[in-house]
C-alpha cells in the first residue's frame, strides 16, 4: 500500500496505542486543521479501510 500526506500519517499514528481522537489530535496538529475536520478526515479514512483487515477499531 502507498500512502501518502494525511494517510501515511494516519496509517503511521494508528499504532494499537492511540485513540482516533488522538489521531485526530496528532493530524490536526500536522496539518494545521481543526479537530473537528481532522476527526472527520481520521474517520472518513478507516471507513474506507474496513473491508481491508488493516485496521480493527
């Protein structure tokens, strides 16, 4: 899998460890994003990994 910008971070942040809320927290402050659109982007992302197996939460 390649990713990139938001993703990658995502992806590198969802460690078993954190919460979506803190990696929510953790892309917001990246990206100099609101946490509610940092959220939103967070959820939107493991939504559309679901049928991968990758992540479970």
């Amino acid at each position: 899998m390649l990713l990139d910008g938001p993703a990658e971070l995502i992806y590198r942040l969802a460690d078993g460890a954190r919460t979506v809320t803190d990696i929510a927290d953790g892309v917001a402050e990246e990206y100099g994003i609101d946490r509610a659109e940092a959220l939103a982007d967070v959820l939107e992302f493991l939504g559309d990994q679901d049928d991968s197996g990758i992540f479970q939460w």
